[in-house]
C-alpha cells in the first residue's frame, strides 16, 4: 500500500514522499521525487500517518 507522507508542521501539508508499506504498516520502500532544500518529518508523525492510512484502507 502506497501511503503520503505529509509535513504537518506547515500551512497546507505539502507532499513530502510516499512509503509503501506492508499489511502491518512496516516501511517497505521510500519513494522520493526532486525535493528543493532539506526535509525533515519526525518518525512519529510518520508512524502515525501511516496508522492512519492503514486503519482508512481497512
């Protein structure tokens, strides 16, 4: 499952990267685009995003 991975920590949530992940949420593979400047998405919020996803699918 493809899920988005999102900056919360600014206006609007802009598009990060996505993950594809497996049924139980472990991160199979980043997939990355061309990405001005540096980027950081603590762990947690990652985590949780992907729960979200997750627990949506479901």
């Amino acid at each position: 499952m493809r899920v988005t991975i999102r900056n919360r920590n600014i206006p609007k949530c802009p598009r990060i990267f996505d993950v594809i992940v497996d049924t139980e949420g472990n991160i199979i593979r980043y997939e990355l685009q061309n990405i001005r400047g540096s980027v950081f998405v603590d762990m947690d919020d990652v985590r949780v995003q992907i729960q979200e996803a997750l627990s949506k699918a479901s």
